[in-house]
C-alpha cells in the first residue's frame, strides 16, 4: 500500500480544508495519507509521495513551505514531490 504525506502551509485555513480533502480522496483510494501542518513535519522519510500545498502571498509560497522545502530539501531528492 501507498504512504503519501500530505503537507500544508495555511494562513487561513483554506489550505488546510484542501489537504485534508485530498487526503481523503486518496484514502477512498486505498491510499495510507498523513496531513500535517507543514511546520510539524520532522522527516519526510517512509513515504511514496509528499504533497505540499501552500497559498500564495505576493507571488511566493506561504514562508512555512519554504522552509519545509529548505528543512527536508535532501530528503525530497529521493521522493516524488507535488507542490
């Protein structure tokens, strides 16, 4: 079985209501989904997939995905990553 995890990086909230949706698409699927704030996240290792959602601010991603993506940056060389 899969292992996705699915990231999230929300000023609002709307981000995370899209995590946990895809999420659960996935797990209809079949799919094993963790979601968690993407500042929570302390290794992306053990998973098939990572998804990362953030919104957008001034045209850059929330600074919480950034840093998840500088934090796990040698990690997510070995998984596939969608953003």
């Amino acid at each position: 079985m899969a292992r996705v995890l699915v990231a999230y990086a929300s000023k609002y909230g709307s981000v995370e209501e899209v995590a946990r949706f895809v999420a659960g698409v996935l797990r209809d699927d079949g799919v094993e989904c963790d979601v968690l704030a993407a500042h929570d996240v302390r290794h992306t290792t053990g998973y098939d997939l990572v998804v990362l959602g953030s919104g957008l601010y001034m045209a850059r991603l929330h600074r919480d995905a950034r840093r998840f993506l500088r934090r796990h940056r040698d990690e997510l060389a070995h998984v596939p990553l969608a953003v």
